[in-house]
C-alpha cells in the first residue's frame, strides 16, 4: 500500500485538481491565509473576466450586435491574471507529482 508521504501527496493533488478555486490545498495544508487569498484572486478574476467581456457588446432587439462591437482593453487583466494561476497550479501538481515520487 501506499506510505504515509504518498497518501498526503496523493490528499493534496486530489484538493488541488478537485478545489483549487476554493483553496483546499491549501487550506488542508494549514495555510489560511493563502486559502482566502486563493478564493478572492479566483473570484475577482472570474467575475472581472465575465464582467468585462460582456461590456462591449449593445443589444438590438433581444439579439447581439456585433457589428458595433467594441472589446474592453481591460480584458487582458483577468486573462493575464487567470494565465499565471494556471500557471502556479500546474507548478503545484508538478512539485506533488516529484515528492510522491520520491517518497520514501
């Protein structure tokens, strides 16, 4: 079976592929304040990126229109924003891939 250092690799990849947007992983490893930090960084970027992309556009009788569409300069913030969290994510999922690894 698996060793105690497998298992709690194994427990936090699991909160971080099932929970990174709600912190989990790092709530289960004792870091609060990094957990609240990852819930509003998340939150901010989802609903700024949602927010912002949705402001050029103006409706003409119930339906989009896309000829006077005007795309907010602003959007590049969430998806740099969003880009380096994935980023730091899959950084993370490969630290606990290397230490499950060399458990001993």
């Amino acid at each position: 079976m698996l060793r105690n250092q497998e298992k709690n690799s194994v427990v936090r990849g699991i909160f971080l592929i099932g929970g990174w947007g709600l912190g989990l992983d790092r709530f289960y490893e004792g870091d609060k304040k990094g957990g609240f930090l990852s819930i509003i960084g998340w939150s901010i970027t989802f609903f700024s990126f949602i927010i912002l992309k949705c402001s050029g556009y103006e409706y003409v009788e119930g339906v989009k229109n896309y000829s006077d569409y005007s795309p907010n300069p602003l959007i590049v913030l969430p998806l740099l924003a969003g880009a380096y969290g994935g980023f730091l994510i899959i950084k993370k999922a490969f630290r606990l891939a290397k230490q499950f690894e060399n458990a001993e």
